[in-house]
C-alpha cells in the first residue's frame, strides 16, 4: 500500500503575486509531498490545494491579494458554446487542407486563448533524508505506542528545566506545565461519550428538524418528492427496431491507424460517399475533393495526440522543454535563463503522486501525472499537463508553440481534455469532473475557464461546489466572498481535536501518534491544529507528516 508523507513548511509563503504583481501579495501555506497518493490529493484539491512540482500550496484566501478559487467543469452536462465550435472547425479545416493562417487571429483572438501564468513555486527540497523512513508500520497501522525513549534526549533544556521547577513548587502557578512536561506523568485513557446527555447530531440533520418544526406550525408536512419520471435513454431508442424491419443496418469498424487489407476494400466506397456528401450538403466543388485530402482528413490525420508518464530520461523530454522555454518566452514575456530543462523539470515532470492502475482490472492509463502531447506531422506542438485522479482529470499547465498561435491551441487543448475526461469517465463512472486550476474573477486571463459549462466555484469557507453563475455578482463585490449562500451549511471534513490527536507524526525518523508527540512538544499543539484544519479530517488520517 501506497503512503503519503509531507512535510509542513511552517513559515507562510510570501511571494510577488503573479496576477496583479504585487511584490508580496500572494500568500500561502504550503508542504513539500515527497510521495502523495491519488485519493490524498484528490482530497486536497476538494479543499483549495495546487501543486507545483512536488511543492503542494493552499492560499490564505482572506489575505493574500487576488483570492484563488478552484474551478471545476461538469462534464457530463458540458455543452459547446458557438466560439469553442468554431475553435475546433478551424483546427479541422487547417488538418483538411494544411494551410496555417497566422495573420488570421485577432487581438481579440489572442486575448481570450491566452492561458492564465499559473504561479511557478519552486521550492528547495527540505533537509529529510525520506529514503530512511520506513513506511511499513504507517501500512500495518503500527506507529510507536511510546517516543519518550527517542525524545527525551531532543528536548529542549529550557522545557526540561520548566518541568523541574513546576515539581518543586506544585503550589505554584507553574504547576499546570508540571503535569504536561513531567517526563514520567502517564495519562488515563478516557471513558468515552457522557450517556446521560442526547447524541451530537451533524448539522444537515439539525437543519432538516429545525425546517421541519417551521412548516408544523404552519400545518405544512415535509412529504416525499415524486420520482422523476426520465424518458427513454439513448440506448433504449437505437434497439427499438423489429427484428423482421425491412432495411438491415450493419455497423463495422475499420481500423486505421494501421491500414491493412480491411481498409483496401472499402477505401475507394468510402471516398465515393464522401464526395457526394461533401457537394450535396456542402457544395463543394469536385476539383477540391481528391483521394489524398479524404485521406489526409479523415484518414491519416496529421494530429497524433500521445499520453505519456514523462521523466528526464525520456526521448521527448528535451523536445517538451524546448517547447515549454519557447511558449514562456513568447507568450509570458519570461527569460530563457528563467525556463531552464531543471526548472521545467521541477515544476512539471516532478509530480509526488504515486502511478497507480485502473480498478478492477480496468483498461487506461492508470492514475498519476502524465503529459499529453500534440503532434503535427512529427513535430510537437502542443503539450497538456494533466493529473488522473479517482473523481477527476486536473489540469496541471498547457504550453504550445506560439508560431501556431492561429489556431487558438490553448481553447483546443482544453476542449480536448474535457473530451479526454468524458472518454475516461465512460470507463469510470466516478471520475466525472475536469479541473481547471484556480480562478481569479479579476484575472481578464482567467475568463476562459468560466466558459467551460457548466462551471462550479469551490466554496472556501464550506468546501462545497457553486455554480459560477450564482459566484459571480459575490466577487464583483468583493474579491473574498463566502460563495455558499446557505447559512447554516458547514465544512463536514472539518476535524475534531480527536482527529488532530490521530494524525501520524514522523520524528526521528521514528513513528507515532500526535496524541503521544505532544505531551513532550505540547507548544506545537497551535501548528498541528493548523495543519489538520487545512488538509481536512480525510487526510489526517493518511497523509505522515515528518518533523525536524
């Protein structure tokens, strides 16, 4: 079994804020993930987090100067608007007939196609030797019932000292530190919850009974809604034909990434419907439609879009930095110096996330980071920066060549990875949702995104998903807004002091419980709260967190 383990830079990340340029206006808190599972960090983008490389950083929404709101595509009921249709008739007709525009675009064009720079935060990785940590007590579920033996020597003698003069006079004021930092104290386990008092009861149930009393003292009833009758499905319609009908459709397919002797057969039937197609509907003339434009378009296509695990030992790793220096260079006004193959290593070939297969036996990729690569006739010109994980495809960096700015590549890409996700989702009914990073409402670069639809803004206060629609008179208001309009409704991963207790705590490179780690560290009680209340109460129990 898989184990995340992090660590928690306990300084919060003050940086020039890629947006409005502020010199520290971009703040966060954020923690080095050197191994990170696909459920945990599909956990903690469902709370606001974002990687860079390994680096995993979550924005103090109420301070830093443009609040980053995470923005997600429905694409089940995802349906084109008119400009994403002509985006990808023009990519069609420039693979149908080759010719490149360049002149073509607008300055509207290229405004609306040009991506958002998200904030590349490299940091140094931390002075922690993981390959020392042995996981197999994290998986057997056995951290160290005791530390006093590996932590008594660490600490500080001020506490030490604290807890001998707090022994002397247990009359004193100090008497309270005695009993946390007294090395032999031992603690009693508890007696559980109080059976004299009623059970808690969550807050969705105390809101259902609190509109329930409401509407009896209007003599109104909360009855049960009539099921929703759906009408036929897709499937359903295409069988509804008689076996003794009079015409026989017969369905075939032919491959043609590899021609063979199936394709020589049908090829020229084909190109003969085509043609007629093509002058009926369409009137084109017949000089235009020859077999090598059938072929090229709708045959041997020039695109050719692979799906790779990349690394820096890999054949198109020096074509795919190339490729990223020359997209920052042109697009975002970067240096060369600053895009340099380790930095395009570090923040889009480095990933934490540990590569795992499909469920079940399950044919596909499999989860983990992977780059998508868009091919023109050998050459790369597009690459997509994608995380599979169990609910979503998430979108990580798109960069592409800027001589082929015309063709809008960047609203194409995005298109085609939502199509990718839908793909997927046939295959895995869970994964139903296609991140699209952050969005900044007062982020002209950003407004692309919101036209993916249906769009849903994450909550920051109560970690729900809104409709962007219903956001966005809140952030014309204001730029940090609680986007949930239901009062009553709370954050259901918040963690109990419970739960904080539970949390695994790598020192030493030994493992243990918090519950045991504070009684001789009691002052980081406040940063472990921190911690727990941000990552969320599904990650505190997966995700190890080492300390120095």
């Amino acid at each position: 079994m898989d184990v995340s383990v992090a660590y928690w830079y306990p300084d919060t990340e003050k940086h020039k804020c890629g947006y409005c340029k502020n010199e520290f206006g971009s703040i966060s808190n954020g923690m080095w993930t050197d191994t990170l599972t696909v459920e945990d960090y599909q956990n903690l983008i469902d709370r606001g987090w974002r990687r860079s490389g390994k680096y995993c950083y979550k924005p103090i929404m109420q301070e830093t100067c443009c609040p980053q709101y995470t923005i997600k595509c429905d694409i089940l009921n995802f349906s084109l608007s008119k400009s994403q249709k002509k985006v990808i008739k023009k990519f069609n007709k420039f693979l149908e007939d080759g010719v490149l525009n360049k002149n073509e675009a607008t300055a509207e064009t290229h405004r609306n196609d040009e991506q958002d720079n998200p904030e590349v935060i490299i940091k140094d990785r931390p002075n922690v030797n993981f390959s020392r940590i042995d996981t197999s007590q994290v998986e057997m579920n056995k951290p160290q019932v005791d530390i006093k033996g590996f932590i008594k020597d660490q600490i500080c003698d001020k506490t030490i000292r604290i807890a001998q003069e707090s022994t002397c006079d247990p009359s004193s004021s100090n008497s309270t530190l005695q009993r946390k930092y007294d090395l032999k104290n031992t603690y009693r386990e508890g007696v559980g919850a109080d059976t004299s008092k009623p059970p808690c009861k969550k807050a969705k149930l105390l809101r259902f009974e609190r509109k329930k009393e409401k509407l009896g003292k209007c003599g109104l009833s909360l009855g049960k809604k009539d099921p929703v009758q759906f009408g036929k499905s897709i499937e359903q319609l295409m069988e509804e034909v008689s076996n003794d009908s009079s015409c026989k459709l017969r369905l075939e397919f032919i491959p043609t990434s590899e021609p063979g002797d199936e394709w020589d057969q049908v090829k020229e039937v084909e190109f003969e419907l085509y043609k007629k197609y093509q002058m009926i509907v369409h009137n084109d003339p017949p000089t235009k439609l020859s077999m090598k434009s059938f072929h090229r378009f709708l045959v041997n296509s020039p695109l050719k879009i692979t799906l790779t695990r990349m690394s820096r030992d890999h054949e198109y790793f020096a074509d795919s930095a190339k490729l990223y220096e020359k997209y920052q260079t042109a697009i975002h006004n970067e240096s060369a110096e600053d895009n340099s193959p380790d930095q395009f290593h570090s923040f889009l070939v480095q990933t934490p996330l540990e590569p795992v297969d499909f469920p079940d036996g399950i044919d596909g990729p499999g989860f983990g980071s992977f780059h998508q690569q868009y091919w023109l006739d050998d050459k790369l010109v597009a690459v997509g920066v994608i995380d599979i994980l169990p609910r979503c495809v998430s979108s990580v960096y798109f960069f592409y060549d800027p001589d082929y700015r015309s063709l809008t590549l960047g609203t194409y890409g995005c298109l085609r990875e939502v199509q990718f996700t839908r793909s997927l989702h046939r295959k895995i009914p869970e994964l139903s949702s296609y991140y699209m990073g952050f969005y900044i409402h007062s982020c002209q670069k950003m407004r692309y995104k919101g036209k993916l639809a249906p769009s849903l803004l994450l909550c920051p206060e109560t970690y729900h998903w809104i409709p962007i629609e219903k956001c966005l008179p809140k952030l014309e208001a204001s730029k940090y807004s609680r986007l949930e309009e239901d009062i009553d409704a709370v954050d259901e991963n918040f963690p109990a002091t419970k739960d904080i207790d539970e949390m695994k705590i790598i020192y030493n490179y030994q493992l243990t419980y918090f519950k045991q780690y504070k009684r001789y560290r009691i002052e980081e009680q406040s940063l472990f709260t921190e911690i727990g209340t941000l990552i969320g109460k599904k990650c505190i129990k997966t995700i190890v967190f080492c300390v120095q």
